[in-house]
C-alpha cells in the first residue's frame, strides 16, 4: 500500500533564515498590490518568471532616499515589455508611486531598488498565453554605492566569450550567463568579467564597459541588439560630450582594452567604476585613472541634484 508522508515534513521546520539563504528576513516587498514582511512574499510555481525567464526587471540606484535615473529606466522598462509583447500591469506614474512607498517602508537612504515584471500566471506552455494578469514584484537593497570602496582601489576583470543570447537589449531576467561568467570571474580572483565575441568586447556581465585610448578617445560599443541600451552609460556620454571628452561609439578589441590609458564600467549599481587590471595586465598605470574618476565624480554630481 502506498505510504503518504505526513504533511508536517522537515522542511516546515528549516528556519526563515536559512529559507532565505542566509539574509535576515526584515524588508518589506512588493507583490502583485501588497507590501508585505519578504518572508511573506509569495510567487506561483506556474509564473512563466520561474519557468521560463519570461520577465523583464529594473535596476535603479537610490541616494538620499530619491532615484537615479529613473525616467530612463522606465522608458527601457518599457521597450523590454514592447519587445516581448507582454502586458504591464501599472502605469509609469504607478510604478514610480510604489517605489517611493517601498523606499520610505524600509526606510532606505542608499542602495538599490530592483523591479521584475513577468508575463503572469499559466499552465506550462511555450507559446504566450492569452489574458493572463502580469507579476509586478519590487525589493530594496540597503548599501553604500557612493561611498563603494571599489571607487578608490578600481576592479579587475577578466575576458570571457559571450555566451549569451541575441537579444541582448531586452533586459529579461535570463541572466545565468551572467551569473557564468561572474563565477569564472571569482575562480581568476577577479571583480568582474568583460564578455567577448569575435575578438570585441561586448560589454560587462552587468555594465557596459568603456576604455580611453592613449589619443584620449573615449570608446564605447554602438547600441544595436548586442548588449543593453544602459542608462548609465548613456548619462555619461552625455556628460563626456558636455565637458568636451572625445568619444567613439564602436566595438573595441581585446588587444585594444590590454593597451588603453583608462577602462572603467557603467551601471545603475556601479555607476561608474574603474577597471585597473585586464586578464591580469595593467590598465595605463594600474590605479584608477583621472577621466574614468572625473566621470564619476561629474555623474554622483548630477544625480544628486536631479532624484526623482
Ligand atoms: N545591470 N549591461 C548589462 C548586461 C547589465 O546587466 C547592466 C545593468 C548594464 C548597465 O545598464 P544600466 O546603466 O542601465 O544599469 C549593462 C544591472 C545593474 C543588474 O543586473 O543588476
């Protein structure tokens, strides 16, 4: 006769903290209309989230309690959804009222606030399901991305072929490449990882990556659907072109990363960060260089005077 365990299994009794993979349980999150304690915070197995990668997210900074950027991560939220025909279920001005509530819920200064949309809730299918509701969730991250001490030592990458997908301009949670490469990353003792294809660098797992040239030209590659339209690195170009820093919007090799003056990596949560060591060979000097911290300086500047 067949034998049913009893409902009370061991894994009732595995605590919230392990649960939660190590985090104290404390934030309060938002799930499909409510705030609530994240250990409350509940998804469906069948969200095509979960099953299929089939959800777009949002990464933006927070300072003195107000974001960064944020206009811009909204509109590329929402070229992500255009792209994959998916439904959102708030308005910008929704969204944007909800980040504000959960900002103030947990008391944030500084960090980042992340948000995912998901095609919603359906049998498991391939093809889209029609008129299901879309899964909108958001959560805080409380750390200091001013005063982040990478800003003063510079990081190190390592180059690694991009193995990811050809839509790389849809900001879709698919991100296990990403997670491939930071992985790779750690086994070489590096910070972080350039993607590479055809002998280019596409851009960082998580940023886009610049390099100065000894002529002082900014590079950077062109936007097409090869990696992600940042809004940080459309910010700082802009402000290149303002304070009169050449650039060059094309892809750039591996050789010409090993030779550049400068290199540094843009990105809601880096912002911009220098990168002083290439597959283990110097960057200019080897210590974060003067246009890659000007650049910075000159985008904590701006964003602090225009948080919304
Ligand atoms: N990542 N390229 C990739 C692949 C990224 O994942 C990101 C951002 C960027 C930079 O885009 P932006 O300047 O708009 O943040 C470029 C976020 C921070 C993340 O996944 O955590």
């Amino acid at each position: 006769m067949m034998r049913i365990a009893p409902i009370a299994s061991s894994i009732d009794f595995v605590s919230a903290n392990q649960r939660s993979g190590g985090f104290p349980l404390s934030r309060i999150v938002y799930v499909n209309g409510a705030f609530l304690p994240e250990a409350d915070a509940k998804i469906s197995i069948f969200d095509r989230g979960f099953l299929f990668a089939d959800g777009v997210y949002e990464v933006c900074a927070v300072l003195a309690g107000g974001l960064v950027d944020n206009g811009g991560h909204l509109r590329r939220l929402r070229r992500s959804l255009d792209e994959l025909q998916m439904a959102s279920p708030e308005t910008d001005a929704g969204i944007l009222q909800i980040q504000r509530e959960l900002i103030a819920r947990n008391q944030l200064r500084e960090g980042l606030i992340y948000l995912q949309i998901t095609r919603g809730v359906a049998d498991r299918d391939f093809a889209y399901p029609e008129n299901t509701s879309p899964t909108l969730i958001m959560f805080t991250q409380s750390k200091p991305v001013v005063d982040n001490p990478l800003a003063a030592t510079g990081i190190s990458v390592i180059t690694t072929p991009d193995i990811r997908w050809a839509r790389r301009d849809i900001k879709t949670v698919g991100l296990l490449p990403a997670c491939m490469a930071k992985m790779l990353a750690r086994e070489a003792a590096a910070d972080d990882a350039w993607m590479v294809e055809a002998d280019h660098v596409t851009e960082g797992s998580s940023s886009n990556a610049f390099i100065l040239t000894a002529a002082g030209t900014l590079v950077t590659r062109h936007l097409d659907r090869g990696i992600l339209h940042g809004i940080t690195r459309q910010a700082v170009l802009r402000l290149a072109a303002e304070y009169d820093i050449d650039f060059e919007q094309r892809p750039f090799s591996v050789q010409e990363a090993y030779q550049a003056a400068e290199a540094f990596v843009t990105s809601a949560s880096a912002l911009v960060l220098p990168v002083i060591r290439i597959d283990d060979r110097p960057v200019g000097t080897g210590s974060p260089g003067p246009i890659s911290q000007r650049l910075r300086t000159l985008y904590i500047e701006e964003a602090r005077t225009t948080l919304s």
